[in-house]
C-alpha cells in the first residue's frame, strides 16, 4: 500500500506545482478576481498584479526542481552493455584529462611559431591570453573573421557573433549574413571548434584580428587563419608540447580517480580493453604511468599510437610495429596483433581482423564527436560514448539557485508577455509596461547565458534550442558524460534508455519529469517494506 500512497502524493505535488503555462493562466485568474472590472484593454494595476502573482509562483516552483548530478551518464539511443565484449578507448581527454594549465602553454608555443616562423607583430606577445574567452562548437568565419554560436537548426543567436573579441551588433551581424539564419551549405562550410585543444586556437586566432583591427592593419583572413591553424599544428608535431607535458606531469595531467578502479572492474568482468590514439607512444606512456602506474599495459589487449584519425577508421594504412627500446618503427609486415606490443598507424578493418573482434559488440569513447565518433557508429555500427569535460561544470552552474530562478521566471514571463501584449494597444501605458517586461526578458536570457560563458553561454544550447554542437553530440553518441570513471557506479550488464524529451506541441504532462525521482522513492519503500516483513516473520513468538 505504501508506494500507492507514494504515488498520490506525487501526483498532487505535480498538480501544485503546474507548468510555467499554468502560472501564468492562474496569475491571469487571480489578478481578474482580485482586480475591478476590467475596462476593453487590460488597465496597468491589472497586467502588475499579474505580474506579481506570476513572479512568486515562479520563485516558489524554481525551489522544488530536482536538480542533476553532475555525474550522471546521459542516454541518446539505447545500449545494453550486456551485448559488449569489446571497449575501446581514445587518450587525450577520455584516459587522460588535462588541467587548466594546458590550454595557456599551447597558445604561448603557437604564438612563439606565428611571432618567430611567419613574422607577426610582436607585440602580440605583449596581450595577456583569455583562457575563458571561447567555447567549443563555435563556427568559424574564415573570410569574415568571426566566431558564431550555432543552433541545431542553423540559427545564429544573438549577441554571440565576434569579430576577433569584440561582439558585433545585430545590425552588423544582419550586415554580414542578411540575418541570423544561415544557409545550410555555409553551416557546413564554415570550420568548427570541436576538440578541446581548438580553445587556444581560437584564442590566438581572435587576439591577432583584434590587434590588427585596432591598429588598422589590413591582412588576408584566408592566409591569417591558416597561419595560426599552422603555428597550433606545430606546436604537437614538432614535439615541444609533448616534452614540456612529460616534464611536469602534476601540473598538466589529473590524475583522473578512479579511472584505474573502473578498467579494473571491466577486464574482471571478462571484457577487452583495446586503445587507438593519434599521440606518439612516449607521451601516452608516460601520461598512464603517471594515472595508474606502470601495470596499466596489462589491462589492454591491443594499443594502437600515432593512429591519425580520423583516417584509421576509413583509409588502409597498414600497422607497424613500434620498438620501445630503440623508438623506432619496424619495416617488416605486421601479420598477427599480439598483447602487450604496441603498433603504430593502421587501420580499423585490419585492426578488428586481427584482434578478433568479429561479431562482438564495440563500445568506443572519445571526445571528439567527429574523429573518434563518427565513423566507428555511421561506418561501423559500433556503440559510442563522448567524453564532455565541459558537462559537470555546466550542470553544477544550471543546478545553482540563481539558474533556478532565473529559467524558471524566464519561462513564465515569455508566456505572460505573448499572452498579454496583443491586448494593450491603444494602451499607451500598457504598452509601456509590456515593453518593461520584454526588456527584463531580454536581461534575464543573457544573465543565464553569462552563468556559463559571458560571451557565448553554454556549449549545450542557446537561448531556447540546443546548439549544433549538441546536435551532433545527440546524433553521434549513444551515451556521454563527463568522466570515463562516471561509469564505475553502472554494471557492466546495465542497460541505458533515452528519456522522453517534450515536443513543442505537448503539454507538460506528455513527459513525466519526476520519473526517475519517484521510481527511487517506490523503491525505498520497497526495501523499508520488505525488512518490516522479514524482521517480523524472524521476531520470538512470544505468548
């Protein structure tokens, strides 16, 4: 009888606490029967007592939201990780995750390759860099010089368009691109800021066109733009990244807790372990020596350097065979895959050959939703998990007080505005009023924008849809979270299921958003039932 009663008691908390819609319908009732007679258009006392009534209600509703842990794995497609026998791993930024101090050295050593090799100014090394200054999924406008924050359906938002780091008005954005809907074909054209390492990219990139913009210097973006594309590339194949790394490993690498724990727990459970990564052997060696000693070979059947991808998983690059001991490459032909050698290049097909994979079942993690994701899930039928750093910081942010309040408010005063503003013309001040509200609007979305980047907001979405990045996330990932020791907490025979999402045409109760809490709850009662009956039916018999 307990979870029954459960189940009527959540039901009424649903029904009290409503949606934003409801608010705002019931705000419009209770200002109707408290107010007068309302003239032909709705008088100012009565839009401000609705306003009010509103305001409250969304402050109180804002304070019962079940917030999200940080780290949660997130479902797009179905996986059962009963079917997989086979898990791959990339290294940067899935095995090992860097600190923030990594992203300043990059664009310090692309910045000595643009001074040094091209002959820019050097007073560029003069600005001090911004780490927080981008995001990734920008698209870039290499003729342009732009950055811009794109949404799934190709809508630039606004207030999010730079021109080195300086933001563009809308009508300068309306200038450049006739509004804020792109061309499909130019979506697609445009480069994208996909992996963690373009963060300095786009630093460098925007420093440089604001110091040419402020001292009137003219220059080709095209040639700019390949420049510093150039000067970030050397910075990994000349090795000079890689040696300052291994240099100070505190300083640059986590050490990832966990992470030893949950490989651990996945070769106990009879599972195959196998890595393909684009770093040279000596970097990643050292980095998981640094993380989880020097055993960690012993946990994977197959490791695969110097890989290349994206290529690896289309092209037909035959496999070498790296010798640690000399660091060399071998010429001769790589015909079986043994455990604990490490080959160098390759490609998938041979490397599933050869390995044995067969008919198993694949789980691969990357970071990069193109490189690491798309060919193993499109080409391959593989299941893919993304590794999304960014993700924990963002759901502490949207699970703070003031992100509460502020989306919750935002929701309800949007459908207060569009409720009411077509009735106050020929109000002057009802019209005045309306305009208030939409000005407070406007403030509200770009204060919740700034809770994750004061320039472009989260990685996730725009104002009210989820950004292309986030699109591509969706589509290339059955599974992402933020850290691969995230998983530790799931069994190995666990089965995801993507949640039900709300379509624009659907009201609040098409998607049950308290599920997953009053399945725990049921649950609690459940186990706190069943021990009463066990403790009863072991207690004496007493006469």
């Amino acid at each position: 009888m307990r979870p029954l009663r459960l189940l009527a008691r959540l039901e009424l908390r649903r029904a009290a606490s409503g949606s934003a819609a409801d608010a705002a319908s019931a705000a419009g009732a209770a200002a109707a029967a408290a107010a007068p007679a309302a003239p032909s258009t709705p008088s100012v006392a009565r839009l401000r007592s609705m306003y009010e009534a509103a305001r409250n209600d969304a402050i109180k509703r804002s304070s019962v939201c079940q917030r999200v842990d940080p780290r949660a794995v997130f479902v797009n497609n179905d996986l059962d990780l009963s079917r997989i026998q086979v898990y791959g791993f990339d290294y940067d930024y899935t095995l090992a995750v860097y600190t923030r101090e990594l992203n300043p050295l990059i664009y310090r050593l692309a910045l000595k390759r643009l001074i040094e090799h091209y002959n820019y100014p050097r007073e560029l090394a003069d600005i001090p860099y911004d780490d927080a200054f981008a995001i990734r999924g920008l698209h870039v406008d290499v003729h342009k010089c732009a950055l811009l924050k794109v949404d799934a359906f190709s809508q630039i938002q606004k207030g999010t368009v730079h021109r080195g780091r300086r933001k563009l008005s809308d009508e300068e954005v309306r200038s450049l691109y006739g509004g804020f809907s792109l061309p499909d074909a130019a979506g697609r054209a445009f480069p994208q800021l996909i992996d963690l390492f373009s963060l300095p990219w786009a630093g460098l990139l925007a420093t440089t066109v604001q110091y040419f913009d402020d001292k009137t210097i003219e220059f080709d973006p095209p040639v700019l733009y390949q420049d510093v594309a150039d000067s970030v590339a050397y910075v990994h194949i000349s090795g000079e990244l890689y040696r300052t790394v291994q240099a100070d490993m505190e300083r640059y690498v986590h050490k990832n807790a966990g992470l030893g724990e949950y490989l651990e727990k996945l070769v106990r459970d009879d599972r195959q372990l196998f890595m393909v990564t684009n770093s040279p052997f000596e970097f990643m060696n050292r980095g998981m020596e640094y993380m989880l000693g020097g055993g960690w070979r012993d946990l994977f059947s197959h490791v695969v350097v110097s890989a290349k991808k994206p290529t690896f998983f289309s092209g037909n690059a035959p496999f070498r065979l790296y010798d640690e001991r000399t660091k060399k490459l071998s010429y001769e032909k790589v015909t079986k895959m043994e455990k604990g050698r490490v080959y160098s290049g390759g490609n998938i097909d041979e490397l599933s050959l050869r390995a044995g994979f067969g008919t198993k079942g694949v789980l691969y993690f990357g970071d990069h939703i193109y490189t690491d994701l798309a060919d193993p899930m499109l080409r391959l039928g593989w299941g893919t998990a993304a590794i999304v750093p960014e993700l924990a910081r963002e759901i502490r942010s949207q699970n703070g007080e003031f992100y509460q309040k502020g989306i919750m408010w935002l929701e309800t005063l949007t459908l207060l505005i569009e409720r009411e503003r077509a009735g106050t013309r020929g109000d002057r001040e009802a019209e005045k009023l309306v305009c208030e509200w939409m000005e407070e609007r406007k403030q509200i979305r770009e204060q919740v924008k700034a809770i994750f980047n004061p320039r472009f907001g989260s990685l996730f979405r725009t104002y009210h849809q989820m950004t292309f990045f986030s699109r591509r996330l969706c589509r290339l990932a059955d599974i992402y979270t933020s850290r691969l020791p995230n998983l530790l907490k799931y069994e190995t025979e666990h089965a995801f299921f993507p949640r039900r999402n709300a379509l624009p045409h659907e009201n609040f109760n098409a998607v049950p958003t308290e599920s997953s809490q009053l399945v725990g709850q049921i649950a609690d009662c459940y186990d706190e039932t069943k021990k009463t009956t066990v403790a009863s039916d072991t207690s004496p018999i007493t006469n």
